[in-house]
C-alpha cells in the first residue's frame, strides 16, 4: 500500500488491537521524547520502530503496513505470524493473551469450511489429538471456532521438522538417527495403545524441539478403531493416504486396511532417510514410486554409507519389509530395539551419554573389566576414536561429566580391577610382590594410594598379565615358593611345569626302559 502514512498506520495498529492503549501510549510518547517532540514521518520506519520494541512481530507488521487490520485474534489467543500452511490447513504461532504462553494455532481456511467432509476430517483430527498425552507427540488443547474460521490450538514446539533438519545438515549420525526414531516410536507405540493409527509417518511429521526431544504431529490422515463415525475417508472414497515416499505397500492398496504395523514401516523409511539422507525411492511419479514400495527393494545403506553399523541397518530393514507379518509387530519393540542398540553404543534417549559407572551397575560379572581403561589417568591424553561413527561415543565424551563434576576423587567402581600404571620402567630389584593388604573400611584410599605411589614404578601391563599376576601374589600370601618374576610370560605362564624338569628323570628313565623291553618283543616275534 503506496499511499500508508505514519499515522494511518498508527491507525491500523489501534483498530487491530495488537497494542494495548496503555503501552501504544507509552511507546509513542517515548519516541517522541527522543526526537524532540515528533514521530518518524515514514511508514517503514515507524513500523520498524514497533518491531525493535517488541510490540509487533515483522509478520504483523507486514500484514498492517498492506492495509490489514482484522484477523489478527482468535478468541483468547492473539496471532504472531504463520509458521506453516498445507491443502488442508494453515498453521500460526500465537499466544495467550492473558496467560501469555505461545501454542500453535491450526486454522482450517474458510473455503473448505463449505465442504463438510473436510470440516468432519478436521474435527476428527481433534478428536484423535485429544485423546492423547505423551511427551513425543504434539498435545491438543482446545477446539473452537469464530464465526466459520475453525481452529485447533496445540503444543507448540520451538524447533524444526526432521525433513528440514536433514536438508540442512545431510544424513545425521548413525546414534543421532537411531535415537530420533525410538522417540518417534515411543510416541506411536502410545497412540496405537489408544486405539489410533497414524498413517501419515515421515520425517515432516516428526518435530524436534530444542531438547532434542521428538513430538509426532498432524493426525489429519489418522484412524480411530472402534469408532464407528471415523469411516470419513472411506465416505468419501479416498483409498490411497499418506505420502507416498514413505507409505506401506498394504495402505497403498487400501488405506483403511491399515494398522500398527503400516506406521512401522513408514517409521523405517523415515530411519532410511535419516541414514541416507533421501527416501527410500526418490524417482517417477507417484504411481510408480507407490509400485516400487509393493515389489522393489531399496538400495542398501551400506551403499550410501558403507562404515554403518549393520545391526542398526538391519533394524532399518526389518521394520520395512515388504509383508507386515515380518516386520516389528509393535512401535514399542521398535523403540525398545534402538534403546538397546544406543546403550552398548554408550548412548541414552535423548541424547545423552551413558556414564561408565551406569554400564557397569547389573551388568554381570566381569562387565566392567575394560572400563578403566575409557578413564584417563592424571596428565594423561585423550585416545582418538575409532572411526567418524563413534566420535560421539568415545571415552572422552562418556566421561566428561565426571572428570568435569565437583569431586574428580576416583570411587571404587571408577578404578575397576587395578588403576591404570604410569610408563615409568620399574626400578632394578623391584620384582618381589607386595602382600595384598587385608580389607578395611580404608580400603579405598589404600587402592588410591596404590594408584598414586607404589603403583608408579611398576612396568605397564595388559589386563591379562595383571591377572596373572594376582595370581602369583595370592600363591605367595599362601606361603608357596616366591616366584622369580611377577612378569607375565605366555610360553611359560604361572603352574607351568617343563617335562624335562630334572625332578622327573626317573618317569623318562621308566618310560624308555619300557620303550625297550617294548621293542624286544616285537623283534622276538618277527624273529620266531
């Protein structure tokens, strides 16, 4: 709008009711104020005033400076800008305006309010939503209407779909993947308990929020079972639903067939695109995109990605076999499936990193044996990890936490077995073992004492000759012979008895005499 004013945009901002009189008043007499008694002249300039005030977000600023002023209020809610927008719907950001919290508004357009099966699917929408409440899946608060403009509100989450997350960055490492997916499926293992199927599973359906927690949304295409006003889509003849890079073969050939195990497979194909970065069949047209998912099988990831580890690219093809019967029958063996997969990887839900002290508690015996060694000694340096795929589950990150944490003094599960031995060659003479010191409730600080002192002078050795050495100071405590060495030899490990030890001459000596007499026969009876 050319022709807008300074003040017939001042006009508009009091006729939307976007500003409160008490702080448009305050705000006006302020700029004032600074500029000796007068407002800025141009529109833009004033509108941009409001925006740096924080009293207009840009989007309403936009929508007055073209002449509008109505429609910025939906009952209590007042509307920030529009953060999404689809053939059925279009999503705004809002607030309270009393509670002053922001939730998501999705508002159905007033020309499909006339057709009365877009209406009904929009409200059946809520109704699915309504009877859910899960901490990965978008919550629903309220259903209303002004006049014939239709609206959902629900959760709103600060963050970004895992379609736009994997178009900015690229394929997501392997823990990162996997660990989405489990959300994704913690979150349908509870809509199917509650009687829901989604339908409509793919990675733009998946939110994840600054906690890097996954929220499932848009239940337009779902199905409640049991319900028997819930046929809409089979009212209208609409038997093909979804999106048909990531839709089951079974929903492809009727979508009201489908249940639990079609947003399985849906759910794999969004794991596949997360660990390649495109949908499982990317080409032609839907039709042959939709055949492709009956009878071909996508190309393998290890294709893509040839270090992925082939137990998550295994689960990756379980969960989208062609038949349901072969796939996971639940979301929540799906779920619990990653979880496993992301412990013996040294990772949790969510993110976070399992501390070492965790993996050991009820792990069986013998479970912690190698974990001192992810514990750096005092001045010691970081190992580098193994491959790119690990880098987030190496010992530095696992222990971060606790060599960070208010107390570093080591704890008893922390040490293992032995403290890890400095590089320092062992003084000449050193060779005696010392006497294990008898349990105490001091026992701690003796291991840390060892760790610290005795311990430095001793020769690095693997967990095994450490072993061996035990061994050999539990037979000296015993009062056996001392041993010549606590150096661990595998030629010649502890109990090792040579058989030409001269302290059994009389065995050889009876043995090649019987050898003899032995032979004699056998001669006599050629002979004879």
């Amino acid at each position: 709008m050319a022709e807008l004013t300074a003040n017939k945009l001042l006009e508009l901002i009091k006729r939307s009711g976007l500003v409160d009189e008490d702080r448009l008043t305050a705000f006006l007499d302020k700029q004032r104020a600074k500029s000796g008694g007068t407002l800025a002249e141009d529109h833009a300039v004033l509108a941009d005033l409001f925006i740096n005030a924080g009293l207009l977000t840009q989007w309403q600023a936009d929508k007055l400076l073209a002449g509008k002023h109505k429609g910025f209020r939906l009952g209590k809610y007042k509307l920030l800008g529009q953060i999404g927008k689809g053939g059925m719907s279009s999503v705004y950001l809002a607030e309270h305006t009393m509670m002053r919290r922001r939730v998501a508004i999705k508002v159905l357009p007033t020309a499909r309010v006339e057709d009365a099966s877009y209406l009904e699917r929009f409200q059946l929408e809520a109704r699915a939503v309504a009877r859910l409440d899960d901490p990965n899946i978008v919550r629903a608060f309220d259903i209303d209407n002004e006049g014939k403009v239709h609206y959902i509100v629900m959760e709103y989450v600060d963050g970004q779909d895992l379609h736009q997350l994997v178009g900015e960055r690229g394929p997501l490492a392997y823990e990162t993947a996997a660990d989405y997916v489990a959300q994704a499926a913690s979150g349908l293992q509870h809509a199917h308990e509650m009687g829901l199927v989604h339908r409509d599973i793919k990675p733009a359906n998946c939110l994840l929020d600054k906690h890097s927690t996954v929220k499932l949304l848009d239940m337009g295409l779902a199905k409640l079972a049991n319900d028997e006003d819930t046929s809409l889509t089979l009212a209208n003849d609409e038997n093909v639903l979804g999106t048909a890079d990531y839709l089951a073969p079974e929903q492809a050939l009727n979508s009201h067939e489908a249940d639990a195990r079609s947003d399985i497979y849906s759910l794999g194909c969004t794991l596949y695109f997360l660990l390649v970065g495109r949908p499982p069949f990317p080409e032609g047209t839907i039709s042959e995109r939709l055949l492709k998912h009956q009878v071909e099988e996508p190309e393998g990831v290890l294709k893509h990605r040839p270090d992925a580890p082939l137990s998550l690219v295994e689960i990756c093809a379980r969960m989208m076999a062609k038949k349901a019967e072969d796939r996971f029958q639940t979301a929540g063996e799906v779920a619990d499936k990653l979880t496993d997969w992301l412990s013996t990887r040294g990772r949790k839900i969510g993110g976070r990193h399992v501390r070492p002290s965790e993996e050991e508690e009820d792990s069986g015996i013998g479970s912690g044996i190698l974990s001192r060694f992810s514990v750096l000694p005092p001045g010691g340096s970081s190992p580098a990890p193994a491959s790119s795929e690990t880098l987030s589950t190496t010992a530095t990150n696992r222990d971060t936490d606790r060599l960070n944490g208010p107390d570093t003094t080591p704890v008893e599960e922390d040490i293992g077995l032995a403290p890890i031995e400095d590089d320092a060659p062992s003084p000449k003479g050193a060779g005696k073992p010392t006497k294990k010191p008898a349990p105490s409730s001091d026992v701690l600080s003796g291991l840390s004492t060892i760790g610290r002192s005795e311990k430095k002078s001793a020769p690095k050795r693997s967990i095994f000759e450490e072993e061996f050495a035990e061994e050999a100071e539990d037979s000296y405590a015993a009062g056996n012979q001392q041993p010549s060495s606590t150096e661990y030899d595998p030629l010649h490990p502890p109990g090792y008895v040579s058989p030409f030890d001269k302290s059994r001459v009389w065995l050889w000596t009876l043995l090649a005499i019987g050898g003899l007499v032995l032979m004699g026969i056998l001669l006599q009876a050629l002979l004879g």
